[in-house]
C-alpha cells in the first residue's frame, strides 16, 4: 500500500472505535475527535524495519502529531525509535497499541502496558543501574559492579523451541530470554534449543534473582 492507502485504512479501522466520534484526513493525518478525551492527531505508516530516521522522515512530511503507528505486526523496531518518541513527546506503537492509545487521555508517551510493567519493575531493581531499549523486543540491562545483560523479552503464551531460533535469527546477540507473561509454559524442546545456543530462558521472577548474581549465560 502507498502512504495515502495506509492512512486511509487506519482511519477506517479507528472510526469504528468506541471512543472516537468521527476521523478526518488532512494533508496526509488523521484527525480524531473523541468521546472522552482531547482530540488527537495520527501518522501511519507501514515499514517492516523501523528507526528513527524513518520516523524523522515521516514528520516531515506530515508535521507533528500526538501518535506514530506502524502497521506490519512482524516488524523489527529499533530502540532509537522509542528514544525519539520520548524525546518529542508523542506515542509510537503498532496499530493494537494505537487502540489502546485512543483510550488514554493523551496517547503522548504512550508505552504498551506490557514494557510500562517490565521497564518500571527493572528500573525499581536495586541492583539496576540503567535500561536500554536496543530494539521492540530486546533490553540493554546496566548493573552496579557486575556486567551488563542483554534479555530478549517474550510474551507468548508457550515459549517453543522456534520461538527460540526465531528470536535468534531476528534479534541477534542476547543472553537469555525473558517471559513477561506469568502464564506462560516452556516446553522441552525450547530449553534444548536454548542450551544449544547458550542462552538462558527465565521467568520474571527468575530474572529478578538473576540480576543479583555473575552471568550465567554467555552468547
């Protein structure tokens, strides 16, 4: 799809909301009146790979607005993205994440309820000396007098051995995955996949005990 075509599509989808009024496309944004909440302005676009430059590029030719959503569910983010997000105070997401967005007061800042929980509870760790957003799925985790860890963080309801191999091939260099949903099951195969590649799978409780000791994992 062209840039018109995908911001059309979006402004269909989000008319039908059950907290928006009505959507009107003006030179290349959604404008959105809403039952509750200030009306707000929206870009969409639809890149398999994202990052800043991307973005800057979008607002430029779009102007400002108050979100940036990104249509392709499967795409890769890089941290810089969020980082500029966060620098001029507007939301960036995907289109599930807008929907969500258009919920809040003001979708400005907006961080999806799964990485608000994860990056509060790391940054609240007292062995946590910083988090790095590297990319969507990926944290750079900076601890007191001990080394820095990589953590992939997941949220699949089972955590397969092609969940393992896949967040490889698409993420890289990481030293454990992490599960952020409390549901999920690990099957036998994935803990094989991961030993293998000498990388660690953790629940969140066992990554807070983690954070507290050497490294086991060393990819």
């Amino acid at each position: 799809m062209n840039a018109t075509s995908i911001t059309q599509w979006v402004a269909n989808k989000i008319a039908k909301h059950d907290n928006v009024k009505s959507v009107n496309i003006v030179d290349g944004k959604i404008h959105v009146c809403r039952e509750k909440g200030e009306d707000i302005i929206v870009a969409a676009m639809s890149e398999r790979r994202v990052d800043a430059r991307t973005v800057e590029a979008l607002l430029k030719e779009v102007g400002g607005v108050d979100f940036v959503t990104n249509i392709p569910k499967d795409a890769y983010i890089l941290g810089d993205t969020y980082q500029l997000a966060s620098d001029n105070n507007f939301g960036f997401g995907g289109f599930g994440d807008l929907l969500s967005a258009l919920n809040l007061p003001s979708p400005r800042g907006y961080i999806s309820s799964e990485f608000a929980f994860v990056l509060r509870s790391l940054r609240q760790h007292t062995k946590v000396q910083n988090v790095t957003r590297l990319d969507d799925r990926r944290l750079l985790i900076d601890r007191h007098s001990i080394e820095s860890v990589v953590v992939l963080v997941l949220n699949d309801y089972e955590i397969a051995a092609e969940n393992v191999r896949a967040g490889i091939d698409k993420y890289g260099q990481f030293q454990a995955i992490v599960r952020s949903n409390p549901n999920s099951r690990v099957t036998s195969e994935a803990l094989m996949a991961a030993q293998e590649a000498g990388i660690g799978i953790l629940s969140w409780k066992e990554l807070m005990g983690e954070l507290n000791r050497k490294w086991k994992w060393k990819k």
